[in-house]
C-alpha cells in the first residue's frame, strides 16, 4: 500500500519531532542521525552509563532500556516491539541485526550460591552480553550474561541463548544450540 506523498511526510516530521523530544528528555543517551524510536521508549540511566543507538537504527513501540553500564546498538538494526535490554556491564550489540518482537537481553542475573539467603539479598552475576553483525534474533528470544552471538547469526522464536553461538550458524531451543550452518539450507 503507497500513502500520499502528504501523509509520508507528516509521518516524517512526527517522528522526528518525536526523536528531539528523547535527545532533550534524555541528553546523556546517543541517538544516531535518522534514528526512528516509536512511542512508549522508556530508558533508565544510573550515573556513569552510557546508551548509543547508531544510525538509522528503528525501535518499534514500547521498548524499554535500562543502563548500569554501556549499551550500544550499532547502524540500521531493527528492534521490535516489547524489547527489554538491560545492562550492569555491558551489551554490545552489532549492525544490520534484526531483533523480534518481546525479545531480552541482559547482562546479568541474581545469585543463588547460598540457599541460606534469600535470593533477593544475593546481589547479582554480570558478565558482558556481545552480538555481531547482521544476527537475527527471533520473537521471544533470551539472551542471558555472558553469551557471544557471532556475525551472520539466525536465532530462531523462543529460543534461550545460554552460551556462545559461532558466527553463520542457525541455533534453535531452550537452550538454544547450533542445528545447522547458514547457506547450507
């Protein structure tokens, strides 16, 4: 369906009227030039943390941030609707990705070393969250600390990613593991 050169543009200017609005609301955050961030953006910053979009980035509607530590999205990566990323450290993520809808990432998760202590109490685990370019994260996918997700990789719907996936592969389950390569379809 084609809209009308006239509806296209007051899209345009809504959303980058939108976009001034964030950068004044949150100036310690990045947004990249052509940046498209939908209603519903919610991001929260400790002191210190840093979040980057890059350019041309697209965050569909209600999409929520929060930032202990660094996060930075790379150019032309398309996130979808109902995302979480939350970061102690660190989570890096690559160019060109594509990220399904109710997708998370975070960078860490509570303790539970002593069962004599209530988990609440137990403090948390970090360990850095990395992933590569051109990776396609299907819906309702968990990326948990401490993973590396190759370049060129596709994680299929409702997968757990629990552990490092090598780039060009295809990984599929709870926990997600490699079933094949990519280009050997």
């Amino acid at each position: 369906m084609t809209y009308p050169f006239g509806t296209r543009l007051a899209g345009y200017v809504r959303r980058r009227a939108w976009l001034a609005a964030l950068r004044l609301r949150y100036p310690r955050a990045r947004f990249g030039a052509l940046c498209d961030i939908r209603q519903g953006f919610r991001l929260t910053m400790a002191p210190g943390s840093t979040v980057r979009f890059g350019p041309r980035c697209s965050v569909d509607r209600v999409f929520t941030v929060e930032s202990g530590g660094t996060i930075d999205i790379g150019a032309d990566t398309v996130i979808g609707h109902h995302c979480t990323i939350a970061a102690r450290s660190s989570v890096v993520i690559g160019s060109d990705c594509l990220i399904g809808e109710l997708v998370s990432i975070r960078d860490h998760d509570h303790a539970t070393l002593d069962d004599s202590v209530s988990t609440r109490l137990q403090g948390d685990v970090v360990a850095p969250v990395r992933i590569g370019d051109n990776v396609w994260l299907g819906a309702k996918v968990t990326v948990v600390k401490g993973v590396t997700i190759g370049d060129g990789v596709v994680v299929g719907a409702n997968a757990v990613v629990t552990s490092d996936l090598p780039a060009g592969s295809v990984a599929v389950g709870v926990p997600a593991r490699v079933v094949k390569e990519r280009g050997n379809e």
